[in-house]
C-alpha cells in the first residue's frame, strides 16, 4: 500500500467514524424525547422487553453505556 493509499484509508475511517458518532448522538437524543413522552407503564413495558431481548443494562435504555461510548469516540452526549 501507498502512503497515499494509507491516507485515503485512514480519511475514509475517520468519516466513518464521525459518521457514526452523529447517528449515535441523535439516536441518543431520540430516545431522551420518547423516554419523556412515555408513561410509567410504558416505560415498565419497555424496561421488560429491553430484558427478555437482552439489550438492557444499567438503566432501561443503556443511557449510561450510549454516554460512554460516545464520550471515548470524542463526542458530546
């Protein structure tokens, strides 16, 4: 490989990289707004399936681990 090879490489990475940091961020926020538009019930509802499909976590829409990641990746959540 190229040194310029290397450098198109290494550029398109980091478009994906940020790419998917604003995806991640807006899925974050995304999730905020519905959290607030659910009732207790519905957000009991959601914590339950989270469980059964094995997605849940440290609260019942993984706010603390989405926060992380997007944290190490250079983002802002």
């Amino acid at each position: 490989m190229t040194p310029d090879q290397a450098a198109v490489r290494q550029a398109i990475a980091a478009n994906q990289q940020a790419e998917l940091l604003r995806e991640l961020q807006a899925a974050h926020q995304i999730i905020r707004n519905v959290l607030g538009l659910l009732s207790v019930s519905q957000k009991n509802v959601l914590a339950e399936r989270n469980a059964r499909d094995g997605v849940d976590g440290e609260g019942i829409t993984r706010a603390h681990e989405r926060e992380a990641v997007i944290q190490r990746a250079g983002g802002v959540a």
